[in-house]
C-alpha cells in the first residue's frame, strides 16, 4: 500500500517524486518515514443478501442423487456445489437444481476449459427439458446448449 500523499510526477520528461501534503520534492526514503503517512480505507466486502444465503443452503441436483461425491473424476470427496449455468443465470441453476459436486481440482479444470463446460452444460439441459420441457428451458435460460 501507498500513501495517498505520494505522487510520481514529470518536468522536462524527468520522473520525480512529490509529497502533496509538504508541497514540495522528496527521495523515496523520506515517504517512509514521513509523519503525515494516509493510506486509503479499505471497504468492506459486499456482504451476500439473505435471499441469496437461503437459495444457496436450500441447493440441490437433479443431475446426480449424490451431493457427497465429485461428480466428474467421480474418486474424491465435493469440496463445492457448482452451478453449471453460471454469471446471470446462477440463481436460475440453484432453483431448478442444475447444481453438481465438484472436488476443488476439478472445479479448476471445469472453470479453465471451455469444452468440458460445455459438455455439462448440454447434460443439465438434457436433464431440465426431461424434468420441465424446452419451452421453459428456453424461458428462464434464453439459450439452446445442446
């Protein structure tokens, strides 16, 4: 963290280091030791709505019976519950239980490859147009995966 004082300015297309709150040049050294030090407050983090901490407890799939298990390499224990339709339609996946298991390695592999999303993404609508029908697939989604 910086001082909100310290500012690196040009004259003559020379860098120089300059403290508001002296009004006047300094060397790097003199920042650190200065008496008038203000850093910026930190904000705090959005807290999640009790809306969303109840949608998220009450999660559930209609992909797999079992939520103890990592639903892709099938071997270790969940770590998370992950939506498979994520960004806008998150809240969309947890209440029409498009949730699966997934073990800390595998969420990363499922994050960084696209293909294997996909792939998951074209299971769970299978599942959802089985349980509700393509229309309100189509409805609530607003895309066709498969």
């Amino acid at each position: 963290m910086k001082c909100i004082n310290f500012r690196i300015r040009t004259r003559n297309y020379e860098k120089y280091l300059y403290c508001t709150k002296r009004g006047k040049e300094i060397e790097f050294k003199d920042c650190s030791n200065c008496k008038y030090k203000e850093f910026k407050p930190i904000k705090e983090l959005k807290k999640k709505s009790n809306k969303l901490k109840k949608i998220e407890a009450k999660r559930f799939s209609i992909i797999t019976d079992n939520l103890k298990v990592c639903y892709v390499c099938k071997k270790k224990k969940k770590d998370d519950l992950n939506e498979i339709f994520e960004g806008s339609n998150r809240q969309m996946s947890m209440k029409y239980g498009l949730v699966i298991p997934i073990c800390r390695q595998c969420h990363i592999e499922y994050d960084l490859n696209k293909e294997l999303r996909q792939k998951y993404q074209r299971e769970a609508q299978k599942k959802f147009e089985e349980k509700y029908g393509h229309d309100l697939f189509m409805q609530e989604f607003k895309k066709n995966y498969l």
